[in-house]
C-alpha cells in the first residue's frame, strides 16, 4: 500500500467522525428547537465535500496502482521481437507519415464502411490497451459493469426469461409435457467513438517523444468522457443505450425489458431511509450477492446524514485498501451522469451490474493521421466503436422520486 493511500484512510476516518459528530448536533437542535444555526449547516456540507473529495482521490489512487505494476506501451522488454517491430514502425508512421515504414507490418488500412478512403491505420495492442486500462481508472460503469470485445459490429444473446416448468411423479406415473421456457434475444449494436488530440510537427520530430504514450494519454481521457454519459442517459441510437434510458415500471408490474423501480416519497429524499431498504431487498437475493449502489455526489452527500433505529450511520466509508464505500453493507460508486433528486427523477440504482449491463468494445482502434487540415498542427483522428445496454433486466432497480 502506497503512502498516499494510506494518508487518505487516515483522512477518511477523521473526517468521517468529524461529520458524524457535527451531524448529530444539528439532529439533535431539529429536535430541541426545530432550526439548526446556518453556520452548523454550512459546516457540515464542508465537510460532506471534504469526504466525497477524500473518497474519490482513495478510488482513482487504488485504481491507478492497479494498473501501474502493469507494462506501458513500449515498455515491455519481454515484448516479441515482432510487437516491438510494430511499435517502431507505427511511431515512425505517426512521426512522418511514412506509410512504407509499416508495408510488412499488420499494422495496415483498414478500409472504411463510411467515407473515408484510406480509412485510418489500427494502433498496436499496447496503444489498445493502455487506452481502455485509463478508462478503466475514470468510469465507475466500467468498473462495474461486464465488459467483452468482439469482432463484429453486434454482440448476441439468447436470454431466458422463465415459462419452464416441472414436476414429481412416481415412479411408473404418467409424464406429461411440461411448458417450454421463453427465450429472448438481446442485441447490443457498437456506435463510433472519435476524438482528434493535435500535435505539431516539432514535437513528433523529437525522437524521445513516445508517440504510443502520448496518443494513448490525449485520446483515453476524451473517450472516457464521451462513454461515461452514455452508459447512463444514451438513447442507443447513436451512442450505447442507458440504464436511465429504459422504460422505467412500477416493481409490482416488473416485466422484462422493464426496469422495476420503488417510489421514493418527498424530492429532498429525507424519510426515506426505508425506501432505500425497500430498493435493496426489491432486488432478487440471487442477485444481491455482488450488487452495488450507483448515484451522483450530491445524492450521496444528501444520504451520509441517514441513521438506523439506533443511531448508526448507514454509509460507512472504506477504511482499508481496496475496501468501498458502503451502504447497508453494499458498495458505493459515484458517477455525476446520474440524476440529481428531484420530483420524477431516478436519482439511486441498485443493481448486480455485473449480470444487468454489458459494455461491449469492437476489437481495433484506429487512427488517421492529417497533417493538411490544421497546420503546422497534426490531427490523429482517432475512432472507436463501443455499445452497452441491458442484458438482464431483473438484475436492475431503480429508486423515483415521487413528488
């Protein structure tokens, strides 16, 4: 464990009981007076921010030490000879757009489906990787969710959704034909991702600059940030589909393609602690067992003031390395593309994300290179296809707020 994290699990605690002692207080001046003095209240947001600030530092460090021990693009000296030959001569391609430097490589056009005539070239595998392991460190939905490259531009899967059926029967009984289960497929469709980070000329030409790192660090933050919306609110038409895009049910009339949700009384969210046990147990128990809760930074700043019947708080931060967050035992991730609270909003989701959403990557990035459009600047036009959607509907709720 590095120092820095383990600085922030010392911070994390004091601050914590800090807040814990300051929110008592104006708990009990609500129920001495019935107003809490402006000053208190002011503090206790301070350190409300002080805590998710804290928190999210101790995630993006233990996600980054993560993926630190792990070889960078050109850094693995046990690299074959012929991956270390694709490297060299995809940064002399990128440095001086020689296009004969890679004439023997594979790293070769890939004929566009749309306009473009020469298409782009694919990054190496390294390029590849160090872009999706940054992602990785910045989206709490990746960090969540399945994820799975293919080859193709759509994922399949046939899904059962119930309609089997059995029974006993004795020995020499009779054996009718029972109900066939109904199956369902779901089809997830990739969309295109780009952006376009711009170097000039003179900085390609210094032969330090390692130009695998260097596009792998201007494109992976600009995909993740595009991603991350998506994978929230998207309409599926042209980026990945939601889990805040989906028709949302009552749980009672739960139906799958549905997503179930519990209605959660008042839009301030206070007195709804039972809603969010309601939320929790609205989840299957089968899927319980690895379920997260997912919400923005003001919603959770809003519940940390939440105690039980006896005066415990319900969130509880993570104080060891690689421990969450959590409330009422289940962790916590914050992702500010979620909805605030507010009347008819869908501000908390509870879910095993694993089993209800598939982020799905087509294998391939590639980049275009353009010296022409913006000089003395060169543009990497730089592609990816993505998609995400549903892929078990049941192992997903959602709390509303009613009015």
């Amino acid at each position: 464990m590095s120092e820095e994290i383990k600085k922030l699990i010392v911070d994390l605690g004091t601050t914590f009981e800090q807040f814990k002692i300051e929110n008592d207080a104006r708990v009990k001046a609500i129920e001495a007076k019935g107003v809490v003095d402006p000053l208190l209240t002011a503090k206790i947001e301070a350190i409300n921010k002080d805590l998710s600030q804290i928190s999210a530092m101790k995630t993006q460090l233990e996600a980054l030490e993560t993926v630190a021990g792990r070889p960078a693009f050109g850094g693995d000296r046990s690299a074959s000879k012929e991956a270390q030959a694709k490297a060299k001569a995809f940064k002399h391609l990128m440095q001086k757009g020689d296009v004969n430097s890679i004439k023997d490589m594979d790293i070769q056009a890939a004929a566009s489906t749309l306009s473009d005539p020469d298409g782009g070239f694919t990054v190496p595998e390294e390029v590849e990787t160090s872009i999706d392991r940054v992602a990785l460190t910045v989206s709490a939905m990746r960090r969540l969710c399945s994820q799975m490259t293919i080859g193709t531009d759509t994922y399949k899967k046939l899904v059962g959704v119930g309609g089997a059926t059995a029974g006993w029967v004795a020995e020499k009984g009779a054996r009718p034909e029972t109900d066939t289960p109904t199956l369902v497929e779901i089809a997830i469709n990739t969309k295109e991702l780009y952006a376009m980070p711009a170097a000039t000329q003179a900085l390609l030409d210094d032969s330090r600059v390692d130009i695998g790192v260097w596009l792998s660090d201007e494109v992976s933050i600009s995909f993740a940030e595009q991603e991350n919306p998506s994978f929230i609110t998207g309409n599926g038409v042209e980026k990945p589909k939601g889990i805040a895009a989906y028709t949302m049910v009552a749980n009672a009339s739960y139906a799958w393609g549905k997503v179930g949700f519990i209605a959660g009384g008042h839009a301030t969210l206070l007195n709804n602690m039972d809603k969010l046990i309601d939320l929790q147990h609205a989840l299957k128990a089968v899927y319980r067992n690895g379920a997260a809760w997912l919400m923005n930074d003001l919603t959770l700043s809003v519940i940390r003031k939440f105690k039980d019947g006896e005066g415990n708080y319900l969130w509880r931060p993570g104080l060891l390395e690689n421990a969450p967050d959590t409330l009422l035992g289940k962790p916590v991730e914050i992702d500010d593309n979620v909805a605030d609270i507010g009347a008819g909003a869908f501000p908390i989701f509870f879910a095993n994300f694993k089993r209800a959403y598939l982020i799905i990557d087509r294998q391939g990035v590639r980049v275009l290179r353009d010296p022409y459009t913006n000089k003395p600047y060169v543009l990497f036009y730089t592609t990816k296809r993505v998609g995400g959607g549903i892929v078990m509907y049941e192992a997903l709720k959602a709390l509303k707020i009613s009015a």
